[in-house]
C-alpha cells in the first residue's frame, strides 16, 4: 500500500461490529464490515478497496446519524485512493490517457466529499499527464494536438509557466507570427511577478530575432510595408542593433532618407564590435547622407564601410563623390 494512503489512515483500527440485535444494528454492521474489507482490500494494494469504501458510505448514508463517524473514515481515505489509482496509471504503467479519465473521476470524488489537498494533487498529477502527452506529439510533429494539449493543461493550471513557452515556440515553428506574439506576450506577462529577469529578456530576445529574421526576409523581397510592420512588432521587445540596420535599409530604399540616418546612427550605437562589424551600418548611413546632400559626411561614412561586401560599392560611391 502507497505511503500517501498510509498516512491517511494512520492510527485506524479494524471497526469492531455491534453487539446488539435488530436490523439497525445489522445494517451498521454492514457499514462496518465494508470499511473492514476496505482496509484490507487497501493493505494489499487491490483497487477493490475502491468498490468497498464506496459500499460503506452507502449503508452508512442508509443507517443515518448513528453510522456519520464510519461514514467519515471512509470519506477520509476514498479521495486518496481515485488518487492513488490515477498516479499508478500514470507513473508505473504509463497509460496516460487512462491515467487523465481516472484522475478525472478523482477530481470528482475529491470535490463531492471538499478534500482539497487530494484536488491539488490530482490536479498537478493532470498537468504532468497532458505535458507528457504534448511532448509525445510534438516529437511526433504532430502540432494541433500538442497545442489541444497544452491548452488542457492552461485550463487546469493557466499559470503553467513551461507550457505557455511550450505553446509559444510550436507557433514559431509554424510561423504563425500572431499566435507566436500572443503566445509569448502571455508567457512575459506571467513571468513578470516572478521576477526572472533572465528569462524574460530570453524571452523578448527570442521574439525580437524572430520578426527581425521575419523583417529582413520581407526587405530582401523588396516588401517593404510588410518589412516595417515585421520590425515593428521586433522593436516591441526591446532595442537591437540589427533591427536597427534593417530599419536604415528599408527606409532608404523608401527614400526617407532621414529616417534610414536615424536607425542606422542607433545601430552603430548598439554595436561595440570590430569595424568591420560596423561597416554595414555605415554604408547605410552614408546611402542617407549622400540622398540629404551631405557629402562630406556621405564620405566620411563610406570610408569607414570600406569592409567585407561593402566594399566595392562604397568605392564606387566614393569615386562618384569625388571623395578625397
């Protein structure tokens, strides 16, 4: 028998039967004898003490006040073992969905008869089923039931912090950028009160980098409207240099010239690398500077874009300028 059931019943003895005559007093030994067997049955771990207790409430419930204190032994235990039944579905035999239906009717039981701490644990033993559930389909590529599955788990527990992630990254995978927004603005929300700073910037650096790898795609189609509203939704997760070179780009190809300066500024602000690392946001600088007719410093930002693919066509500027 499981320690958890144990404890439960600690300190009961077998029910001695009542010695007087009459058929109350043989109904309430009908009582007494299903709780009897139900120990028992219990000692030896059969899923028969189920059945049993049941059986006692029952009389107990036809027998009246006298039988209350038998009736409350066996409410006492009853939650405890639905329990029991629903964790060794779950954990020895690993029959999930079986484990879910039986933890279900321990939900049940353990509403009927106010036993919290057995709702808490069926509950937390619920949500480690579905988890379990939607890893298997997402190892089997299998995203809507994965999703049905979390979402089950959110109806029991919404502030499962691991599985609003969870859900989070399927959307990204499927590039459902709406639902991958939605989704992860939640996970950030719930995780604020945590304080986890670490894994709230985790969290905003893996959207940023997805709608700025989103907006860069759209700038190299040349979509630009669709580029800007992709950045747009990457500056929401904080400030980033990239995001800022592929602002500079799109809006010099729109010839908002003073704009494209603007970010392309901000970015070489953000970048504390080699210069090489800043050649491209220089060339993006000067590409505004030389549409604003600043020359000398259209030159001065070409010069220093002189690296990696850059290079020839900041010389060519550079010669059309008649740079010094």
């Amino acid at each position: 028998m499981k320690l958890l059931v144990i404890n439960r019943i600690a300190g009961f003895l077998l029910l001695c039967t009542v010695l007087s005559a009459g058929v109350f007093a043989q109904e309430k030994n009908d009582a007494i004898k299903a709780f009897n067997e139900g120990v028992e049955l219990m000692k030896a771990n059969d899923p028969g003490a189920i059945a049993s207790f049941e059986n006692c409430i029952r009389v107990c419930e036809q027998v009246g006040d006298s039988a209350n204190d038998i009736k409350a032994k066996a409410i006492k235990v009853l939650p405890d073992l639905y329990f029991q039944k629903a964790f060794d579905l779950l954990t020895v035999d690993k029959k999930i969905e079986e484990s879910l239906q039986a933890s279900k009717q321990a939900l049940e039981v353990a509403n009927k008869y106010n036993d919290t701490k057995t709702k808490e644990s069926t509950q937390k033993l619920m949500v480690q089923a579905y988890s379990g559930m939607a890893s298997a389909f997402v190892t089997a590529k299998d995203n809507a039931k994965a999703i049905q599955a979390y979402d089950s788990v959110l109806m029991i527990n919404p502030e499962h912090l691991p599985t609003l992630y969870n859900k989070a990254l399927i959307y990204k995978g499927l590039d459902n950028g709406p639902k991958f927004m939605e989704s992860m603005d939640l996970y950030i929300e719930k995780l604020k009160p945590t304080g986890d700073t670490v894994k709230i910037e985790q969290a905003r650096k893996i959207a940023r980098d997805y709608f700025r790898i989103a907006g860069g795609k759209a700038n190299q189609a040349n979509k630009l409207t669709d580029a800007l509203n992709q950045l747009n939704n990457a500056a929401r997760y904080g400030a980033d240099k990239n995001v800022y070179y592929q602002y500079a780009s799109v809006y010099n190809k729109q010839k908002k010239f003073s704009l494209a300066a603007e970010n392309a500024q901000k970015g070489l602000n953000l970048e504390t690398g080699k210069p090489e690392d800043k050649a491209k946001f220089y060339f993006e600088l000067a590409e505004a500077q030389n549409n604003l007719g600043k020359k000398t410093e259209a030159c001065t930002s070409y010069q220093n874009a002189l690296y990696g693919p850059f290079v020839e066509a900041a010389k060519a500027q550079r010669t059309n300028l008649k740079c010094q």
